[in-house]
C-alpha cells in the first residue's frame, strides 16, 4: 500500500507513537472506519505487544487500573 492511501487514522496513530502514547495510539486505531486495513492492523500489531509489556509492568508496580486498562486494550 502507498502511504499516502493510509486511513488518517493511521497518521494520528504515529504522532501518538511519537509523543509516547502508545494507549492512545491503540484508541484512535481501534476506531478507524476502516478497522481492516492493511496498514491499521499493521500498526495494532506493532502497539499491541508495547502495551502487553506496559500492563505487566503497571501491575507489577501495583496500577492494577492502568494494568487492566492497559491489557484490556492490547487484547483488543
């Protein structure tokens, strides 16, 4: 695929990677119109083993709400 035919979901999925929240990242891409896409399921692929990692760590330090926020979102 070009990149310029990415759902925009896909762009603000990036900025949020790039300022750092990976969660929010997840949000926008689950909520795409186009939730299929190539490039979308992509991305869910590459934040979804990031977020794993953050819910274990987050439970690990006893946020077991940001834990279960955190794996609710990745199992997604």
């Amino acid at each position: 695929m070009w990149p310029f035919s990415n759902p925009l979901e896909c762009k603000v999925a990036e900025q949020c990677l790039a300022q750092g929240n990976p969660l929010e990242a997840a949000r926008v891409l689950l909520a795409a119109k186009q939730p299929e896409h190539r490039a979308v399921r992509a991305l869910l692929l590459r934040i979804g083993p990031h977020l794993a990692t953050l819910g274990r760590q987050a439970a690990a330090d006893n946020d077991i709400l940001i834990a279960a926020e955190l794996l609710d979102v990745a199992a997604q």
